[in-house]
C-alpha cells in the first residue's frame, strides 16, 4: 500500500497493465465455477453462525474470561476473513478475474489481504500464550490479561497489521492459480515486467517463520507443562473448562500453523510442491477463517447455546419453557390486564418451569381479576403459596 499511496509512479511500472487490452488480460482467466459456489455457500452457513457466536461471547459470564476476549477479537478478524476468503474471492472466482481485470482495487485489497493474516498470526500466538499462562494459575502472569491491560493486546495485533498494511507486499487475486498470490501476472504467458516488489517478500516470510516457531514454542511448553506437572503432582491439574479452551485453542492454531507452513514451502521450495497444494493452501486459508466456528459448534457447548437461543429468539421462541409463547392464546385466556401482568412478572423468570409460571398466573389472575375469566376466586392459602413461590423465584432465595 505504501506504493500505492506514496509512490504511485512506482506502482504503474511495477503494476503496468498497458500490454494487453482489458478484454485480452480477461480471456488470460479462469473460471473456477466449482470452488467460487463452494466458497460463497461456505460462506454464507460460516456468517450465519458467527454472528450470533460473537454475540454469545459478549455475555458477562464468558466475557470476564481473558480468553473469550482474545476469541472475540479474532472473531472479528475472521468475519473479514470470512467476507474475503468466501464471498469475493468466490465471486472473482465465479468472473475468471486477473489482476489486470481490477487492478486498482485488487492491489489495494491484497494489501489489505495480508494485513488481516498478519492480525490473524498475531492473534492465534496470543491465544496460545494466553493458555500457557492459565495452566500455570501465577497472578502475577495472569494479570497481565486482566482489566485494562487487554486492551494492550488488542492493540498488538492492530497495529501489526496497519505495518502489514502499508510495508508488505500487496497479494492480488488471481483465478488461474484461484488464490491471492504476489505476483499479478502469475499464470500468464508472454509477460516480461520487473518482478522485485513481489518477489521480495520477506516480511511475509519473517511473519510465516516467527508464526510456525511461536506456535509451536506456546504448545510445545503447554504439553511439556501438563507432563511436568502429572509427573510431579500426580494429576495434570488442568481443570475441565482449561482442556477445552485449550483443545480449541490448538484447533484453530492448528490451521494457520498449516496455511503459514505451506506458504513458507512455496517461498522457499517453489519447486517441490505440486501445483495442487496452491488449492490445498486456498482452502486451508479459508478453513481458517470458516473452520473456527465449526470447532466452537461442535466443542463449546456455552458458544453454541448462545447461536441456537439466538434463532430461537428471531421465531418468537420462548427457551426459557422450550414452546412457543402466543401472545393471542394467552391474552384471550386470561383477559388483556390479566395477560400483562402475567408478562411482567412471570414470564422473564428463566428459573421457572412452564407449567409451574402457567398454574400461579392463573392463580394469581383469579385472585386480583376473576372477572376476566369468570372464575370463582380461589382460597387464600392457596393464593399466598403461589405468591410466596413467586416472591421466591424473584428474590433468588
């Protein structure tokens, strides 16, 4: 981006277009028909469930947690990832677009490609690190995520990406080889251009590199700690809620560990990979995005509780008695006063069993409205029970 903006004469040389008309570079392209619908179908079931996800990690049980935090965070980066990843790398997959096909755009956002990877880097290795420290339980270390202090390791990854941004190179699209690659005129025949931005990309493999030795450094530990402590202690003293942030954490590390891998092994041995591993590397990097909430789906049972009550939510779902509430059937039942205060007072009242809220409104109702119903009003005692049950419900006695 930094050529872009501050050296454009640079980016019209090394970017040049000129050669071939708009019609020519668009007949270079190919139409991945296949992947681009697999990719905007994954898309739109990823969005779907992430949405509602970080909506569920907002709560203040989850939220109090360092590493429901970090998780939120790169929950935001996976959103974008996700819009990148499926929905316009689908499209322009969909087009048989190359570089040449929107070169001022697809310059700019492949910029803006690497700098949501290396946000994505920064974020999975404070991940890990997180849960080394919470194995150890050290206040001293775990403050360092507490209060105040996290905003610090928001900003990290924040402003490592605005480096990415404006000092990496720029990572084009390109539907020949499907994937945003350094190089805009790779795949093409016949084109003799001065290839040094892009083919000087150490800041990417200095990235790549210190990603694959910090991952596994933060495991490695995390391991060597748990045998550490089951050796000396008997028990790996790694509590319930620890093994599962952990085995999610590893997860999601686990992908980017395997896209940054092949990354490197393309820069270093551009050899000695088939060209297969290019679509190999496409789908790990998008797993990696739309793969995260898969694994919050199937492993975290709090994460995916919040997604379901959500869309029971949008169908007037009542999940505190698991059936719908009808507001109609009710109202006429109990009379249009009488349903209001049933609403107020009952309904909201999650420790409730449907049935037990359903008998003391009725009750209630009876008591202070009989007319609505047309009841004979029922004794005292019994009134005062269902009262007192309420009062109890609503005290948290």
């Amino acid at each position: 981006m930094n050529m872009y903006v501050f050296h454009h004469d640079q980016y019209e040389y090394y970017y040049n277009c000129s050669m071939h008309t708009k019609e020519e570079w668009d007949s270079f392209g190919v139409r991945q028909t296949n992947i681009g619908t697999f990719s905007i179908v994954v898309g739109v079931i990823s969005l779907s469930l992430y949405l509602p996800c970080l909506k569920a990690m907002l709560d203040p049980s989850l939220w109090k947690l360092s590493c429901y935090k970090l998780m939120f965070l790169n929950g935001i980066i996976d959103i974008w990832g996700i819009v990148t990843s499926c929905f316009l790398s689908g499209y322009l997959g969909l087009k048989g677009a190359v570089f040449c096909s929107y070169p001022d755009f697809l310059y700019i956002y492949g910029a803006v490609i690497i700098a949501v990877w290396g946000a994505q880097c920064m974020t999975v290795f404070l991940l890990a690190f997180n849960r080394c420290i919470d194995f150890w339980q050290m206040s001293f270390l775990a403050n360092l995520f507490e209060g105040r202090r996290m905003y610090f390791w928001w900003m990290c990854p924040i402003v490592y990406s605005l480096v990415t941004l404006f000092f990496a190179a720029s990572a084009p699209y390109n539907s020949i080889s499907n994937m945003w690659v350094m190089d805009p005129y790779f795949g093409i025949p016949g084109i003799e251009a001065d290839r040094t931005p892009y083919e000087n990309v150490m800041m990417l493999n200095i990235n790549n590199l210190l990603l694959l030795i910090g991952l596994t450094s933060c495991y490695t530990f995390l391991i060597g700690s748990v045998w550490y402590k089951s050796r000396t202690t008997g028990a790996a003293t790694m509590s319930k809620f620890q093994r599962q942030v952990s085995i999610q954490a590893f997860l999601i590390c686990s992908i980017i560990y395997s896209t940054g891998g092949i990354y490197v092994c393309f820069e270093f041995f551009p050899t000695l990979l088939p060209q297969i591993f290019m679509t190999i590397c496409f789908l790990l990097w998008q797993w990696g995005f739309c793969g995260v909430i898969m694994i919050y789906m199937i492993m975290n049972k709090s994460l995916r509780t919040g997604v379901i009550n959500f869309y029971l939510g949008l169908l007037c779902y009542d999940k505190t008695r698991n059936t719908r509430v009808s507001t109609t059937f009710m109202g006429a039942l109990y009379g249009e006063n009488s349903f209001k205060l049933i609403q107020d007072l009952l309904l909201p009242m999650v420790t409730l069993r449907f049935t037990e809220a359903e008998m003391m409104a009725f009750r209630l109702v009876n008591f202070w409205n009989p007319g609505s119903i047309g009841l004979t009003v029922p004794t005292v005692s019994l009134v005062k029970k269902a009262s007192e049950k309420v009062i109890e419900k609503v005290s948290g006695k």
